[in-house]
C-alpha cells in the first residue's frame, strides 16, 4: 500500500498520475523500469485500464467480482472507457489548506472511516 505518492511540481496524486499515464501512453510508464522487459506493455495497459475502472466514482460505473475476474481472464474482451476519477480531478496542492488542518503537532492519531 502507498500511503502518499505525489508526483511532480503539481503534486499530483497517484490516481491522477495513473489517469495520465493511461491517457497519453496506455498506462505503460507506470512500470518499474527494471521489470519493461519481461511484460507484455499490452498486458500492463490492461491492468491499469481495470484499475482505473475499479476506481470510478459512481458504484454502477465500477465492475462487479465476475466482471472484473473475466476482465482479468479474457483478453478478447473490449473494456469499457473509464471516466476520469475525481480524485484525480485536484492535486494535492489543491487541498493544501485541508490537509494542514488535519495534521497536528502531538503525534496522537487518529482514524476516520469514510464509505466510498
């Protein structure tokens, strides 16, 4: 898991930055170098094209476990576009001020459970 991941001067979030990625190039640069050579850039456009569908904002746009497992199992099937998530829509920059007020100087933590 990432807990934070911002990338570049915009601070982009790594939803935003997977959005890009799979808009201009089919999500290929998302790769670690070091593996490029042993994928299929087909199979890895694929993965992150699911991904992006997992992540819709509206549940109804999301796909179900067997979608998702014939998604994942066949690749003769066309995916559906995703919509651009929305929270890749702002970066993190954006949210500056909220995240300051979230943060304290004690070191205490603190949970919040938040539906989808």
């Amino acid at each position: 898991k990432i807990s934070r991941f911002i990338y570049g001067e915009d601070g982009k979030t790594l939803l935003a930055y997977a959005w890009e990625s799979w808009s201009e190039n089919g999500g290929v640069d998302l790769l670690d170098q070091d593996l490029a050579d042993s994928c299929h850039q087909s199979e890895v456009g694929r993965c992150v094209h699911i991904g992006l569908l997992c992540v819709q904002h509206e549940p109804v746009d999301r796909p179900n476990t067997l979608e998702l497992l014939s998604m994942l199992t066949t690749t003769t099937l066309n995916l559906p576009s995703p919509k651009q998530p929305t929270f890749a829509l702002h970066t993190l920059r954006d949210n500056e001020s909220h995240f300051r007020d979230l943060i304290t100087v004690n070191q205490m933590t603190q949970s919040v459970i938040l539906g989808r």
